[in-house]
C-alpha cells in the first residue's frame, strides 16, 4: 500500500496499521507499519479460504487518517 502527505517533517510521515481483520487473515498476513508492505506469513491454501479482506489504516503524525479495504 502507498499513502502519501504533503505535510513536511513528522506530520508528513505515514504509518500504517491493521484496523480490521478476520482471525483467519490476521495469521496469514504482515503488515510493515513503515513501508505498507503487505507480505504472507505462510502459503495460502484454497481448501482453507478462497478470499480474504483486510481493512488497512495509514495515519500521518499530525493525526489524520484514513482506511482501505485490502482484499
């Protein structure tokens, strides 16, 4: 995930997080709360789910926010 802030300084960095996750997904996906890079903690396997959906939250350093769904 790419999120940007025009802000300079600590208001213009981005962090990102996890808002909302199933059980399931939360064991399968990792999250880098610097890059947004979103990587498998293990291989997906069909017979245990055919989707997945995570809602993802990037934050600046001045508080503002918003969500995505990852799916």
């Amino acid at each position: 995930l790419t999120a940007t802030d025009a802000d300079e300084g600590t208001n213009g960095h981005v962090k990102y997080s996890i808002k909302k996750t199933t059980e399931k997904a939360s064991k399968l996906f990792h999250l880098d709360s610097e890059t947004g890079a979103i990587t498998l903690l293990r291989s997906l396997d069909f017979e245990e789910g055919i989707a997945y959906e995570v809602e993802v939250q990037a934050q600046d350093g001045g508080a503002l926010s918003d969500t995505a769904k990852v799916s």
